[in-house]
C-alpha cells in the first residue's frame, strides 16, 4: 500500500476524476480531496492511496508535471505528516486555557 500526495490541483476537481487518472495504473484503495474544515471548499490537494508501491511509482512518473483540470499538478510520494514540539505544546495550552 502506498500514499500519493497531488498538489496545485484546480478547487474543481473531483474525487471521481482523480479515481479515474490513477485507476489507468492499478488499483486505487481510497481518493481523498482535503477541504477546509469550515468553508468545506477544496483545499487544492488531494491524497489517493494505492494497493501497489511499483503501481503508486508508475502512476507518479506519469502523471507529475501533467494537466488536469487546466492546472499542472504536483504528484509525488506523500510524507508523514511532521508534528514539532512548540505545535504540540500550543494545542496543549489552547486546551488548557479554554473555557468550558
């Protein structure tokens, strides 16, 4: 199983339409356009998880730098997301400090 990061997309695309381009290169497990938590509106990134690492590869290759939807997209290997210390200890005040 391997995560693909795609970026720069067009606040139009679809979750459908993401299926469709990386299905061409296997099986596609799950497509996930991240959207605002308060507006709801798409964010311009997306994340699709695939069954294969060598499938993840080929649809890499060939779709980074490519159009989709009018705009040229950033596809790569997704990274973990990095959560540093003065993060954690500003989530921790917030909850500290708030007010029930």
């Amino acid at each position: 199983m391997q995560n693909i990061f795609v970026g720069n997309l067009a606040l139009s695309t679809s979750e459908q339409t993401l299926r469709t381009l990386f299905e061409a290169f296997g099986r596609v497990l799950s497509v996930s356009v991240v959207k605002d938590r308060d507006t709801t509106a798409a964010r311009g990134f997306a994340f699709i998880e695939m069954s294969s690492g060598a499938e993840a590869q080929a649809a890499i290759k060939a779709l980074n730098g490519t159009l989709i939807d009018g705009r040229q997209v950033n596809v790569n290997e997704a990274r973990p997301k990095k959560i540093d210390s003065n993060t954690v200890h500003q989530r921790m005040r917030r909850h500290r400090d708030h007010k029930y």
